[in-house]
C-alpha cells in the first residue's frame, strides 16, 4: 500500500465512523415518525386556555430571539420557515411560524406546552429552558409572521 493510499483509508474509516452515527440519528428520528401516519399534534384544552405572563417587550423579544437563535434554528431555519439544515433531514417537517394561518389555529398557551412537552422529532424544552425563557420563545415566535406578512 502507498502512503497515500493509507492516509486515504484512515479518513475512510473516520469518514464511515461519522456516517454511522449520522445513519444512527436519522433512523432513529424516522422510526419515531414513521412508526404510524402523521397525526396533528394538538394541545390539551386547558394547556390552551392558559394566559402568557410574559409580555412581548423589546427585552424579551430580544431574549426570546436569542433562545430560538441558539436551539431552535438549526431545524426550523434563521426565519422560522422550517427550512433548517437539521429539519431538512427528518420525516415530520419542522412547523413553518411564518404561516400566519397555522399561528392563528394556536393560543400563546397551546405553543408553550408544545415547546415543553416535545414531541419527537422534537424533544421536550422544560429541562433545558427556563418557563420565562419559553414564554419569552412565544413571544418571539409571534413576530415571525408579521415579518413574513410585512414582506409582501
Ligand atoms: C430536532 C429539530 C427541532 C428542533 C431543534 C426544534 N424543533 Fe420545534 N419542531 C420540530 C418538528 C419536526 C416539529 C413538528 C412536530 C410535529 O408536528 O409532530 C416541531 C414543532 C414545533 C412546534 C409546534 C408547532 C405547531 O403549531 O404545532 C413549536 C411551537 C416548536 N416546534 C417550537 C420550537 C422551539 C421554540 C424550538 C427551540 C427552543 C424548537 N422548536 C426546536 C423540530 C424541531
């Protein structure tokens, strides 16, 4: 074998190591999803009804864009119009909060509980964000489609 030769074998073997793991993580995340037909994901009724205490001030929407920016990007995009790089690869498409029309059908309440429950592909928030940094997300989440709406 050449030298080159062995070089090339030695960043295959780490190359399909990676895959592995890759291979690893989407199979995992289809079988969550393909495991039975897509259903809607609905928030309980009283999760709904639940008021927002953390209203949209410049301080934290600007807090509430730091959360997104730092965990919610890489699957539903810089724009919320899940089209992030993570998201591209799962069964169930990340939800687009540009769409003002499927933002309409959620109470500020019902987003709060889909944040901090999960539902895989995506995983439960409550343990890794504070409630007021969820709240502070929803927040945040409701300018996405006035932007998108302001665009035309
Ligand atoms: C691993 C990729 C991934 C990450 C990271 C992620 N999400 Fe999601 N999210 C999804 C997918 C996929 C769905 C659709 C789930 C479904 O419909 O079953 C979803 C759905 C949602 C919904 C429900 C929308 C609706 O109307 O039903 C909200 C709200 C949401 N995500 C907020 C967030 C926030 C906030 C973050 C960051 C803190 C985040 N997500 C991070 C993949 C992700």
């Amino acid at each position: 074998m050449t030298g080159k030769n062995k070089a090339n074998s030695v960043w295959l073997a780490g190359a399909s190591g990676i895959c592995a793991v890759l291979a690893l993580l989407f199979a995992f995340a289809g079988r969550a999803a393909a495991a039975d037909a897509y259903k809607p994901w609905v928030a309980p009724a009283d999760a709904r009804k639940v008021k927002n205490p953390v209203p949209a001030t410049p301080e934290n929407l600007a807090a509430g864009e730091q959360v997104f920016h730092n965990n919610c990007v890489v699957c539903h995009g810089e724009k919320g119009e899940g089209d992030g790089i993570g998201g591209k690869a799962l069964n169930v498409k990340p939800a687009n909060f540009t769409d003002a029309k499927l933002m309409s059908l959620e109470t500020d309440g019902s987003l709060f509980w889909k944040i901090s429950e999960g539902r895989l592909p995506m995983l439960s928030w409550k343990a890794i964000l504070t409630e007021k940094q969820r709240w502070q997300v929803v927040d945040y989440l409701r300018t996405l489609s006035r932007k998108a709406s302001t665009k035309h």
